[in-house]
C-alpha cells in the first residue's frame, strides 16, 4: 500500500492510499458496512432466523467490495475528464 502525506495550502496534512484521501476511503468502508449490515437484518426478518444469514455475509462483503472499488475507479476517471457543456443533459432554454 502506497502511503502519502502532502501539506494542503492552509497547512493542514492531507494524508492518501493510492492517491485516495482518508475520507473517502472512511465513507467506502463505512457504506460496505451499512450494506452488508443491511442485508443481514433484511434476510434474518424475511427467513426468521438470525443464525442463517451469516452464511451470506462473505458474499456480501465481496459484492459491496467489488463496487467500492467500481465506483473508486470510476470516480477517479471522471475526475481526469474536465466538464464541458455537453456533459449536461439539462439544458436553460433562452427566454
């Protein structure tokens, strides 16, 4: 793992993985949780059994994972791309 720390224009420390502020990752981490949380509770109401369900948790950590970083790299490639006009499908009509 790639470990970076940078100072920001108003001095504070910026710290990175791969390039990734802390944050984000934190809110990754924390969205694979509530998913994988969620799911939990949603299957022990629907079977009634709360033992059951955590023979679903390591497929449902894999799936949250796989998005997290789904939506990383996607993230990261549209934050390379400048906006422009056309990337907005609303558009003012002039009155």
């Amino acid at each position: 793992m790639i470990f970076l720390t940078k100072r920001a224009s108003n001095g504070k420390h910026i710290a990175k993985i791969a390039g990734i502020p802390f944050a984000e990752l934190f809110a990754y981490v924390l969205a694979v949780l509530w998913t994988v949380s969620g799911y939990y509770v949603a299957q022990g109401f629907i079977s009634g059994n709360w033992a059951a369900p955590i023979a679903d948790v390591p497929g449902n950590v894999l799936q949250a994972a796989v998005g997290s970083v789904i939506a990383i790299l996607v993230s990261v490639t549209l934050g390379k791309k400048p906006l422009s006009e056309e990337a907005f499908y609303y558009r003012r009509l002039a009155v």
